[in-house]
C-alpha cells in the first residue's frame, strides 16, 4: 500500500514533516502503551503557520498503521483539505474541533477511553489528588457531561466551556481528552492521568480509608509541577526516551523510518 | 499434519471457501485477543445456500490452530457431516444449535466466557448501561438462566425462548453468546460486550456512585448504533484493521496464508 | 551446562523418560502460563513401579529451565537418591511428602500461589461454587490452616489429614496444592482452579449479589465433571493442546527436544 | 552512543566493574518485570571502599538503556564526581541520600511505585502481614508521611528518623524505598514487598474477612525469614536466576554483554 507515496508529500515543508513524525510517533505510542480501541479514536496537532489546519490519523486504520505519510490534513469541521487515498471521520473530529476552535495555546488533542480511565470517568466523585500522580492533577482538571455517543454540533460550544483553561477534560461515562502546548507535553500529561486512573482503581479495591493530603501539600504538588511543565526539555525527554523503547522492541515503525538507528542499545525483547 | 489436505477442499465453492477463511481468522482473533478458554467453546457460521449446515472449529485444538481446511461441516444436531479426520463435540454444538435453529437472520454465534464477562454474568444486575459501550447495548441484551454444565436436549427451547430477538444472551453464572448477521458484525459486537464487562468491573472496585445516564440519552446512544449496525462497512473496517494488525504480529495465520501481504506496513512485536 | 549430560540418563527406563518429559513439559507450561513464582515451589511425581521415588525440580532454576534430564530423583524424605549435579530442597518437598505419603491414588502433586488463589486462599470463606469453573469444584476441596512458611515434619499427619481424599488442598494465607492420578489430569484440575479464583476475584469487585446455584444444578455439575474426570482422554487431549500452543510460542522446550515439530502450525507471535 | 565509551572505564577496579554489572543488571530486571515508571526513579548501590561515593542512573535513560558503562558515580548530595556524558538529577537522588546517609549497613536503595505499591502506600492501614508473602515482612516495614513532590533537605532528616533501623519505608501517599545489605538481598526483598501489595490488592476486592494469623505463627515466619536472610546464597540464587531467565527472553542486555552465554538454556518466547 506504500509503493504510490502521494506527490503532496514532496511539498510538505521540513517543520511539517518533523510534525507529522512526532504525531506519528505519538500514534504509536499510544498503541504500544496498550492505551488505544481497536481503530477508533484520534489525536490532532496543529499545524504551525497555518489559519486552523489540523494533522488527524484517516478512518479505519490501527494506530501503529500511522505514517508520517497518511495523515490527513483537515479543517476545524474535520473534512479533509488535501488529496488523500483515506478518508476521514468528520464526526469523531468534533471532540478535537471544539478544543482547538477555542483554545489557541493547545497544540496536542489526544482522547482515550482505556479501562481505568473508563472506570474513574464513570463515577461522580471523579479522579482523586491523593496519591502521587493524582496529586500532580490537582487543578488541571475539567468535568463534561455525557449527551451521547455522537457529538451533534452544539455540543462544542459546551464542550468548550466546561474545559475553561484547564487541560485535561473528563469526559463523565466515556473517557477523558488531554490537551497541550506540544506533542510531548501532552504525551507525559496523558500518561500522569493514565497511571493516576490505575493507581486509584487499584486502590478503591482495597478496604479502608485513603490517607488525604493537606491542602498544604496540595499546593507544594501544583507549584512543583508548574514548574516541570515550563520546563520544555523534561516532557521532550520522556517522549524522546520512550519512543527509544518502542523503536528497540518494534524495530521501523513505518517503511524508510530513518530514526531507527535512535536506538540507544541493541536488546530485544 | 497438513500434508494429507482432504480432496474435499477442491470441491469447497468460491463462496464457501471465503466463509471459511473468514471465520478461521475469527478463531484466531479471539485467541490474539486473549479471550479463549484453551481448547473450549465454539465459534459457528451457517453455509450460505445450504439447508441447515455449519462451519465450527473441530475438538481438541486452539483457536490458533483453526485453518479455513480444519473446520468441519456439521448438522443442526452438531454431528459431522463431511468426511474429516478431526473429532466433532456435538454436546458443545447444542448451544449454538438452538440459536441457529430458532433465528435465519442469524449467520454467525460466537460463545466465550472471559474473566470480565464470568464475572458481570455471575451477578444478579447482568450489565450496566452508565458506560461508554454499556449504553451502546440499552436493549440488546437477553439473560438466561444456569441449567448445568452440559445442555440437555430440551434445554435448547427455552435458550431460544430466552433469547427473543436480541443479539447478546448473557448465559448466567457461565458468559455469554454474541449473534449477529455475519462474522464482522458479531466480531465487532463482541468486542463491544467484551469493553462493557471490563470497563464495568473496574469500575465496580471504585467506591462511590456512578453517573448514571439519563432515558433520553441512553435513545440517543442506541440510535447512534442502530445506524452503525446498518452500515456492514463499518463492522468490516474494524474487523479487517484488526486480522491486519494480528498479521504483523503473528505472520501467516496457516500454511499458505495468502493473505499474509495483506498487513499495511511492516511493524513488528 | 548441557553438555555434560550425567550417564545416569542412559539407565532410565523409556517410561521413566517418558514421564520425565512429561513432567518437564508441565513445569514450562507453568512457565507458560504465568503461575509460577520465580525459582519457589514443586511439582512432583510418583516414578511408576517405584517404592516412593519421585521426580522434582533441583532448587535454583526456574521452571522454563527443567528439562528431562535435571529433574531429580527424591525419596519422601525429600532427599536426592541418585546423583545430580544440582541440588534438591528437601524443605520445600514437605508438602509433597505429605500428600504423597498418604494418596496411593495420587501421581502427581503440583504447588502454586498465584495472585488469584493466594487472594481465594486468604478469604474466610475460601472458594465459591457458582462461577461456571467454581461449580465444577464442588465437594472436590479441602481446607488446611497456615502453620508457618516453613513446614515442621509433624504438620505432614495434619496436612494429610485435612486433604483426606479430595483432591485440592486450599492451604488458608498460602496458596494450592493439586493432585490427581496423572499429569495431565492434575494440569486440567490446576486450571479449573486458576480459572475459578481468576472469576471470583473480578466478580468480588462488582456490586451486588451473586446469582446463586441451586443444590440441584450443583450437583448435575458434580456429576458432569465425574464423567470427564473418568474419560482420561479428555485432560490429555487439554494437556498436549497446550504443550504444542507453547512449542508454537517458544520453540525447543530444551536442547534436543524431539517434540519441536509437534507444532501444529506455522503461526509465531 | 556507545562507540565513544569514556576512558574511566579502564581505570575501574574489577570490585567497582563487578558491582556496576551487577546493579546494571537490577535496572534491567525492574524493566523487565515492569516496576518501571518510564524514566523515573533510582536504584543506588554504595561504592565498596570508597568515602560516600554511590552508582546511580543518569537521568532521561529507561532502565533498559541502563548499562555498566553508563551509570554514573555521585556524592551524597547527587553531584557527579567523575567525568560523564550524561546528566545526573541530584534532587531525585535526596531519597537515597537520605537512606546511605543514615545506614552503613545498607549497600543498595531501591525505589519504586507501581500500581499495587501504590495502592497499598495510599491506605491509612498500609500492608497487612495475613498472607504468604506478607508474613515475611512482619517487623520489616516503616512509614513516612507525605510531604510533596520533591524532597526538600531538611526532609531527609525526617526520612532517616522514619526509617529507624527497618529495611522497607512505605513513602504513603507515593510508593516505597526498600534497602537490604547487597543488591541480590534488595532485589529479593522487593519482590517479596510487590507480591505482598498484588495480593493485598487483590484480595481487597473479594468480600468478606481474611483469615487472620495468630502472634505465634507470625513469630515463626519472622524467625523463617531472619534465616533466610543470613544465607547469602538463597538472595543470589533468586538474583541470577531470574537475571538468566532476562538474558534467555531479551538477549544481550548491553553491547559486549559478555553475561550472554549464561542463560542455562535456549527456550526463548
């Protein structure tokens, strides 16, 4: 399927590219992390430059199936705006569509409905900040009542408003979107929610009563991750790094994948 | 052992030999995916054009060691009815007898009974409709009611009975049948009952109180899968996405896959 | 290591050998499966025609290390009858000492404390007969409180004697022994009781009552499995399934190992 | 990256190569058994003869990546004292300074918090001491209070003061630290710590009471135990073995691995 390459890819700039490799990469991770649903779902970034023109992965493909190469270039109504053999999913961009369309700092969209985060993402009381990844959510999290499995158009305008400024948004009986300034960021985002989800899951099972933080330490938490978070290179290093694993385990990740040989070492497994 | 192919295959038709090939990746989907139980249970799909005649896995091999050649041909009473130097299990066939004889709309049962789903049909509430896919299954679901571990001739009616016209029979204390029009269709449906259970479960370890959904909104959410259920491409998109992600890990399902090039990309695992 | 293979091989009887493969394959499928706990715990068996020989992992491997030529030879007391260049735990046979000591009936005793039973096993009401695997276990389990990690030769009499002629032996905040009268059998018995604790624990997690079985259908459940257990086909036909799902997997269980081609099919993930 | 490996290494001592290999070898272990946390936390193993010199990760590696080249060697204050060309993260090492600083018989700190970790460090009630493994650690285990994020300096005090003479400290709200004399006895008592936290957690979701172990038969474990820990050879086998089993499933753990023969046997999967 990779021998007729569409010419467009020949006028991609080097800053798009470099996007549409990341993002692949990002596909990928989320695949390999055991985060993703079969071939439904997307992640979205930005396009730098550009007056609301998206990155999307196409309808009906797995996501360790992303390339750089097939991702399809979409407008804030997800209908696709350069020549592609795949086609798009308008509708399950509408999630993307509303936090992009209102929040001009975003750059990333990644949305998953995992077990754990299914599980947290049904009950009222919500995610905790107790434990030592939920304590790192505290006040970056927004809440969003279920309307149904399709998103009918007015919803965005309320999808919007229950994210505010926050950056991650709890989708009640479905799952949760996580947005951010770059694709590393929000990589390291979604897997802080991710491993919070688990560890509060594991820990409802277990009888008796959890030991709450202070707001005192609450506080410290927050202030500590706010400073992580403008930090750009610490994000970069954990995407980098684990991207690093999955190439070792995986080897290419798609034809003529030139990082291969960022492999750091040789074991296999 | 697959030296000797029996001649029978030469006579298979066009049509029967895509069935067969079809369901064989059935089989090893559900072993892929880890829902199995070892050498146990079945996976049916009715003749096209014939009166009465089945395709279902012979007794004593995996789910991984079903081949479009070793799948044997059986009467509505489970009993073989081409030559076959495999050993049909009429007792397990009973089952899946009394839901092809009772619905021609049917083409297709599948039987599994996963940690997830053992444990939502151990429970008096059977599944919940609060959750993302749980509120895709509002009245798609029958219950019936633990006889033994062996079925018992009459026993056939009243799963029937049971039944009605739904396409999930949750069979209580035990797991559950999935029917649908063709394979794509029950595999997706599947999997659909499979992330119910498992979403259901690890919410259930969570204390607190779900959000429930409300009338309106569980309409809505059925709705939306009745226009799924309607459009085959859709079940088949997903269905074939993943046999193509099984191929990349697994390489040929059977000698002379000829299917094998069929997977997209390259990536390994 | 293995290219000194001791003489001693040459001198076993093709039954001995026979039963040391066996065995060998069993302690992998443990492996396999992901029951075992590092290099901890045994799986035993009576050498036929012997007067209380027995076959035993040498402490210090794990189980995807046994082959057939480093099982050791034990007498009841534990203690290694003929020579080996690894050493034996005559400690940790206790347990096999007691149960062998005392069951003419018994030829095989496997060991095991997996998160699920060791879960089952620390509960005051032990196992639960509804699940489809639990009503199968019906009247078939005996209960023997803990006395400490190590076993003191006086706790053999009392362990003996809370099996009596059952054939699991919960051992209360420790774990499992199964025995039955052949390998494959015990393997079959091991896993239904795997399979039990597995579903007991996901379904503890969910809200609500169980759906409870009637005296009635329990015990046709009871008589179900009274003919299987009878029919020594059955377990073997489990048994060699899941040997060649493994060989499919792994490869050669051991240097020479002469049932690689026993495979089945081509399939590899 | 490791073409250029720096000149230090040739001024090593085989004592100090010997235990760099060694500790190398405990990161990819937590790697491969998954008590990873991607690229975070520390494994610190004390310099034999040296005056507060430590071997620890360099930062933005996964344990993988980890080899005995790359490990780099810093003070008490996490200051790298010997030419690298990897970052070292002092504020991540504040843990392990406080524990080395505090305890000269402690040759190896460990610090992980998986999810079962985690869920049991969140609970006022902390482990419980009912089943197999946690048993063992009955007179093992301190708790420290959650202070934040990142460890201030004067909390190293406090960490020091918590941990008393014990070798596992329960960090509620985040995970544990645990620290034995060698790193086979460190590794041997995180495993135990980690099977007593799944199983905790697991039977945490079954209903009903555990059955409770009485003060003498706790004392006897401890006793067990307390002989275990004496034998060095029992910690080294259960190091090496599961370091060769590592080797037989993922190869060459580093270039040169000259380890690499050692694997017993061929079984790969």
């Amino acid at each position: 399927m990779h021998d007729a390459i569409p010419d467009t890819v020949a006028t991609h700039t080097d800053r798009e590219w470099d996007l549409r490799v990341q993002l692949a990469e990002f596909y990928h991770l989320v695949d390999f992390l055991g985060w993703s649903e079969m071939i439904f779902n997307h992640i979205s970034a930005r396009l730098p430059g550009s007056k609301g023109h998206y990155l999307v992965n196409p309808f009906g493909l797995y996501y360790d199936e992303i390339t750089p190469d097939n991702l399809v270039k979409v407008d804030l109504s997800g209908n696709i705006i350069e020549a592609s053999r795949y086609p798009a999913n308008p509708a399950g961009f509408a999630l993307h569509a509303a936090i992009h369309g209102a929040r001009d700092d975003v750059h990333c969209v990644v949305h998953t409905h995992t077990t754990a985060v299914s599980a947290i993402a049904l009950k009222q009381a919500g995610f905790g900040h107790d434990d030592f990844y939920g304590a790192q959510l505290v006040g970056r999290i927004a809440y969003h009542p279920f309307e149904g499995i399709t998103i009918f158009p007015d919803e965005k305008a309320r999808m919007a408003a229950s994210l505010g400024d926050k950056h991650v948004l709890v989708l009640r009986n479905h799952g949760i979107a996580v947005c951010e300034r770059d694709i590393p960021s929000t990589f390291w985002l979604l897997w802080t929610v991710q491993r919070a989800a688990e560890i509060q899951c594991q820990a409802g099972m277990v009888p008796g009563k959890n030991v709450e933080l202070s707001d005192e330490v609450r506080r410290r938490c927050s202030e500590s991750i706010d400073h992580l978070i403008e930090d750009a290179a610490f994000a970069t290093s954990l995407f980098d790094a684990t991207v690093r694993k999955m190439r070792r385990k995986r080897g290419a990740l798609w034809p003529r994948d030139t990082n291969l040989e960022n492999r750091e070492q040789t074991s296999e497994d």
